[in-house]
C-alpha cells in the first residue's frame, strides 16, 4: 500500500502558494482557455511558467486543466495553445474531450495525459480503452464505490494511475456532464461558465392554476432537490489507498487561499500520520479543520454503494463559522505584522492556521496600525497592522476569527 499523493486546486497565485506552502504533491491549475473554470482568475502563460518553476523547486508538479468540450473553432486554435503550455513545463495535461486526448497523443506524445472525470470513467474497461490511446491517469466518476475502485484496480495495467476526488463540492450531475445551466441562462456548464442552476431553489405550477407553487416535498418553502453536499472522505483515505487509489483530488478552483490551504492541511496531516513508521493517530482537531473552511454538509457519497444523502434540500448556502481576518507577512520582535482581510479588534480571540500544526490561539494584544501607532481595530480593507505573538509564525500563515452568531 503506497502513500497516494495528495493534489490540491489553485484558481490563482494566492491559491497556488497556499496548496504549496500546506502540503500538496501536486497542484493542478487552469489557463485562460480550454479549462472548467471560466470564472476562476487563472493562469496566462507567464503566470503559469513562473508557478511550475516555483513548484518544481519544492517538488511539486503542476497538471493543467484542458477539460472543456471544444467545438470545432477552439480545436483549430488547440496546437498552438498546447505548444504553449508545454512551453511552460506542466507535469500533465488533464484532458476530458476524446479529440483533445488524440491532439496532445499525436502533437505531444511525451507529455502526460491524465482523463478528466468528466470522460465518465467507471469500469476497467473504459480506462484500460484508455490506458490504450496513451492516457497515464484515469480520474474516476464520483458514482463509485471504493470497492469498484478496487475492481477496477486489479483490472487495469499496473502502471495505469488511478485517481480519485475525496474531498469538495460535487456537481449534481456528479461526473459534470449537465445540460441544466446552459438550457435556463444560456451559460454552458461544459464550457467552464456553470451559473450552478441546481442549487436554486425549485417548486411546482399547475397549468391551470399559474402563480400557485407547490413545494415538492414538506418543506412548504420550496425545496433544493438538486442541491448537492460536499464531499469528505477524510476519514476513509486508508481504504482509499488498500484499492489502489494512487492520487487524491481535492475540488476547489474556485475557492479562496484559505480553503485550499485549510483542506489541504487536514488531508497532508492524516496522509502523514497514517503512512508514518509506525502510523500514528490522526489528532481530532484535523477533522475539525475541515468544519472551519466555508462548506456545505458532508457525505461519503457513494464510496460505499448508492446513497441516499446527496441531497441538502435546507437551503442554497454554506456553514461557514470563521472568516479570515488577516494574512502574515512577517514577524520581528515578538510582533506578527498582518495584512488586513477582515476588521477586527484589539482583545480579539484569533486563531493562526499554520501548516501540519494545530492552530494557535492567542488574543490581539498592543495592535498597532503600518505606522506603529495603538488602534483599537484594524477596520480598512487591506491595511497593515501588527499585535504581540511570542511563538514563531511563518509568512503566509492565515489569522481567522469565529463569527458571532
């Protein structure tokens, strides 16, 4: 059983050094064109080299989000965009479209192609059809079971990787082929623009009695019946890994740095201590991290057969019981000197999420503003202030507060 490396989302720069800086094996990005994100910043073709030389110097590889379905204009422009980011150094292509796959095969036969989840994998069949026309990685469907994953394990080349999604938002569609959005907004999900038309809220009108709603369940507020929970298979990733699981995603390119550091940190941590020699017990507060990252309810999903908990008909939002208040940039003289996200106040309970440590809580105290005068509150968007803090913090360090109900 081998330790399944650990690949974490970035949406933009921040995302990638906070994937970087809280334990990713590996990252994986989008560029301006041709990935599942429309709405993510992205990487231009700079920003993309200059992010793979960064991770490449601390181990890390980048896979690049090919994964949109193109139609024949965006297929004529393909080579070049490829030329381009091979040009950057990318580790692999994360690839969906049949005609994409055959283009990287035959342009760039020495770049790896990994086949996005939405190719629908979920039999050994499909993927060794894969493994045939050059794919290196398969990224399973959300409907199996780990037990399926092991079938498909045991039935598929050894050198063929599996890898999983274990954590993060799921589409109602689970595998992403959905139709919903572009028919109600114009907005093609399958073209990187979903405007997430499951999570509405939905009820039902008779023809003769237009104007009456009728919920369609108790809920006489209506009902979300396309509103998926998040995903979290934190506490199964040993099992994971006895099928044969070789990496494990974690969604999120349109999140903030603090999710992805937050969730990453909570998978590196229970990576780390069950494949220590000998392992060690996963401490309670890493599960606990993953409840103070903005989310909606867990589920297992289907990791154990067909569920019946997918659904979150409450209502269309997130738990969220933190928000970031500042980000560390330095500290000098016992001083942590904060970048303002959030306004908070001197006498302030805040915790410091740290990477592979529990998170330190301390109280604001002598918070001064970018001048080193006394204030009793950092209140503007993006301002520098420091406060008193005698343990050693690293820059990048996210300082967050409970929100008060």
């Amino acid at each position: 059983m081998m330790k399944p490396e650990l690949l974490a989302p970035a949406g933009d720069a921040e995302c990638f050094a906070a994937a970087l800086q809280y334990g990713a094996d590996a990252v994986y990005v989008g560029a301006k064109e041709y990935g599942m994100r429309a709405a993510a910043k992205n990487f231009d073709m700079d920003a993309l080299r200059l992010a793979v030389g960064q991770a490449h110097g601390q181990g890390v590889k980048v896979y690049l989000t090919v994964n949109v379905l193109p139609r024949n204009a965006e297929m004529d422009a393909f080579p070049e965009f490829l030329k381009q980011v091979k040009a950057c150094g990318i580790d692999a292509v994360i690839a969906a479209d049949l005609g994409v796959i055959t283009q990287i095969r035959r342009l760039a036969p020495d770049l790896p192609v990994h086949a996005s989840t939405q190719t629908g994998v979920v039999n050994y069949q499909t993927a060794n059809a894969l493994w045939d026309m050059g794919v290196q990685r398969v990224v399973l469907a959300r409907e199996l079971s780990i037990a399926e994953i092991a079938e498909i394990r045991a039935k598929t080349p050894k050198e063929l990787e599996i890898e999983v999604f274990v954590h993060g938002a799921m589409c109602m569609s689970i595998s992403g082929r959905c139709l919903l959005s572009e028919y109600l907004t114009g907005r093609d999900a399958n073209r990187g623009a979903c405007a997430q038309s499951c999570r509405w809220k939905y009820a039902l009108m008779e023809e003769k009695r237009p104007g009456q709603y009728f919920p369609v369940d108790e809920d006489s507020d209506g009902s979300y019946i396309l509103n998926a929970k998040d995903l979290c298979l934190l506490p199964y990733l040993k099992e994971l890994a006895e099928a044969g699981v070789d990496s494990v995603k974690i969604e999120g390119r349109a999140k903030a740095a603090y999710y992805v550091a937050g969730v990453t940190n909570a998978y590196r941590m229970t990576l780390d201590c069950l494949f220590d020699t000998p392992p060690r017990d996963v401490p309670d507060w890493v599960m606990q991290e993953l409840n103070n990252v903005s989310h909606r309810p867990y589920t297992v999903g289907f990791a154990f057969g067909q569920r019946r908990d997918l659904i979150w008909q409450e209502e269309n939002g997130y738990i969220r019981d933190y928000e970031v208040v500042g980000i560390v940039q330095k500290q000098e003289n016992g001083r942590l000197y904060v970048s303002q996200r959030n306004r908070f106040f001197a006498g302030d309970a805040v915790e410091i999420l740290m990477p592979q440590q529990k998170p330190l809580a301390l109280t604001v105290s002598d918070l001064q503003n970018g001048g080193g005068e006394p204030i009793g509150s950092a209140n503007h968007a993006v301002m520098d202030c420091s406060f008193l803090c005698d343990t050693a913090v690293p820059a990048g360090a996210f300082v967050r507060k409970q929100i008060a109900e």
